[in-house]
C-alpha cells in the first residue's frame, strides 16, 4: 500500500502522469486487461488522476468525463504492450448489465487493455483479484487529497 498526499490537481495529475509511466512499462496479466479502480466521494480527485494518466500513457486527445457516456475509450499507438485505454465511469448505473451491454467483459479480459474506472462498486465482483484499488480522500486543506495505492 502506497500512500500519498497532493495539496494541488497539478500535483494529483503529476503523481498519475508518473504512476502511469511506471506501471505501463511493464506487461502486467496475459490473462486480464490492466484494471485500475478508482474509489472516492464527488470530488475527491477520481477524473483528476485519470486525465494525468491519460497524459502519462501518451493520449494527447482532449479528456472529459465519460459520466453520460458510461465508457470513453482511446487509443495507444505507440506502445506494444497496451492498445487502448478504456475510462469507464459507473456513477450513473443502475445495473451492471448496461455495462456488459457494452461490451464490459471483452473489456476487462483483453490484456492489451488498460481499464481505469471510477465509482467501480457496482462491478467490484466482476473484477480479477488483479485489479489495482486507488482510494480517494479529501485532506484537512481544502486542496489536500490523499490517494492509497493498494499493490
Ligand atoms: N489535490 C487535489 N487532487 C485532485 N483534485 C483536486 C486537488 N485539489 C483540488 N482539486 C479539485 O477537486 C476537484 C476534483 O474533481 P474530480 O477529479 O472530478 O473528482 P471525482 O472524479 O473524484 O469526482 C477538481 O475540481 C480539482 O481541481
Ligand atoms: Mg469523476
């Protein structure tokens, strides 16, 4: 468990920016898709730490919430270990078959995939022990968030 405190979203989105060189680097399953769940109230840093990420692996496209759209995917051109990266957010979902409606399962087993999703709890049982937790939590500063990596 790795813990950390930003006192800034430029300091959260550099701390993802680095997080994703790190773990990219390296194949992570052949038998699942790279998972990262990310946990946390409204505002605790979730989509901030996804768009440094985003940055990290290269996307150099706009980033923005995939709340309406459930599921934004992009691609990764010049990698050979992950293809695409999907960002899923299941803030609006009623039921996890809307996701599997989209194709959550290929998803989340082809492991030239990165997946990163926010509010993860309603398909935390669909998800491999592999999965890597980030939680989220608001510091005593108005602009601290502390994040813990679980590993
Ligand atoms: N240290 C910090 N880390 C992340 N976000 C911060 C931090 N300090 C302030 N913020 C602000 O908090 C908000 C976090 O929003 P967001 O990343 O969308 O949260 P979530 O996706 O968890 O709801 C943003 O407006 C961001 O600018
Ligand atoms: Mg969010």
């Amino acid at each position: 468990m790795f813990t950390h405190k930003t006192t800034s979203n430029e300091q959260a989105k550099r701390l993802a920016f680095l997080f994703a060189k790190e773990i990219i680097k390296s194949k992570f399953s052949k038998k699942s898709a790279l998972i990262i769940a990310l946990s946390g109230n409204l505002g605790s840093g979730k989509t901030t730490f996804v768009q440094g990420f985003l940055r990290g692996a290269g996307i150099k496209k706009k980033i923005t919430s995939p709340t309406f759209v459930l599921i934004k995917t992009y691609k990764l051109t010049n990698l050979k270990t992950y293809k695409l990266i999907h960002h899923i957010d299941c803030y609006r979902i009623k039921n996890a078959k809307e996701l599997f409606n989209l194709g959550l399962e290929k998803i989340l087993s082809n492991s030239k995939n990165i997946v990163l999703i926010e509010w993860p709890g309603i398909i935390k049982k669909y998800l491999p022990k592999s999965a890597i937790w980030i939680k989220f939590k608001y510091g005593r500063k108005e602009s601290e968030r502390i994040i813990k990596i679980s590993e």
